[in-house]
C-alpha cells in the first residue's frame, strides 16, 4: 500500500463524546481515563492490549491513541445494533507524517507487528485492507483478515482536533443526533455502517 491509498483514517466512536474530542483530541486509553466519556471499547480487548509494548519505545499500547484505515471492519459490525448512537470521525491522511506514529498489520490486541509509517505501508495489502467483506467458508483465512481489515495507525498520546475533518453517520436519526451536539461536517454513509 501506498501513502496515495489512504484518503483518510478513521475513528470509531460513540456521538455524545464528540463534542469532547473536538475540544481535547482523539486520546490514548491511558490519558482517556481522567476524562468521562462512554467507551465503545470491548473490557477483554482492552484487557489484552494493556500488556502490549511497543517495540523500540519505552511505551505501552495503551499510550496510543488508535485509528484504522477503513472503519468498515469487524469493530464496526459488532457494533450495528447502536448505528444511531456512533460516528466514524475522518482525519486528514497527512497525520502519517507525524512524527512518532507506528502502524500495525493487524488489530493491535493480536499478534501483530508494530513498523513506523515508511516501514509498514508498503508491506500492507490495500485490497485486504479496505475489502468489503471477510467472510470465507474457510474459519482461518476468515479470522485473518478480520484482524487485518483493523489494522491500526497508533499515535503518541493524542491526534489533535485540528487533524478532524467531518464525521460519517450510518442514518438520519444520527445525523440529527450528531448535528445537535456538534457543529461538525456530518455526512450520511450508510454503506459504511452494517
């Protein structure tokens, strides 16, 4: 994959934290945790990345904050029931140059490889990553490219709210929710959403 493949990353969240990560940033886990906000985390995934290093730094996974490359990922289908309550907020693809950010090739909680931005990209499947479906007959191949189609862009403590362009949302009733909290560029993309 190239730095031309990635229009823009994405963030899954629910919509009443908008209003508070515009003001404070996309958070790492670690510094989340002063902040009241409703999580959209699952506890035993989290459970598995807190014992996460990442290799060459002297930091945890959870001192990053994470963003994939395409929201339409199996993070994403778990959460279909709550389509009304939760955005995808869009960041600018230029964040990849910042200093610091690593990229995974597959969910973090995984068995993954952590490589900064020049490193990985390359090594990384666009067709995989931002395929519509990951379903086979076959349970392995299914399993892993459900962990590839989340794999993560991990950024040191916070992406700035300035990196934050707009927000998709799967319906009319989340638009309307998201556009009463925020004055944020709200777009409806169904076919994003499950």
């Amino acid at each position: 994959m190239n730095r031309c493949d990635v229009e823009e990353l994405h963030f899954i969240t629910y919509i009443e934290n908008v209003p508070s990560i515009l003001k404070r940033g996309i958070l790492s886990h670690n510094i989340s945790r002063n902040i009241n906000f409703h999580d959209i985390s699952e506890s035993g995934v989290q459970e598995l990345r807190a014992k996460k290093k990442i290799p060459g730094t002297n930091r945890s996974l959870h001192d990053y904050a994470n963003l994939y490359f395409d929201a339409h990922n199996p993070m994403l289908s778990a959460r279909r029931s709550e389509n009304d309550k939760i955005c995808v907020l869009r960041i600018k693809n230029i964040v990849l140059n910042i200093d610091g950010v690593i990229i995974t090739d597959k969910n973090a909680a995984r068995e993954c490889w952590f490589k900064t931005v020049d490193e990985g990209l390359p090594l990384l499947n666009k067709d995989e990553i931002y395929a519509t479906f990951w379903i086979y007959d076959n349970p392995i191949k299914q399993d892993k490219h459900k962990g590839i189609k989340c794999a993560e862009v991990l950024f040191p403590d916070c992406v700035h709210p300035d990196y934050i362009i707009g927000a998709y949302v799967a319906d009319s009733i989340a638009f309307e929710n998201l556009c009463n909290l925020s004055d944020i560029n709200v777009i409806i993309k169904s076919e994003l959403f499950f």
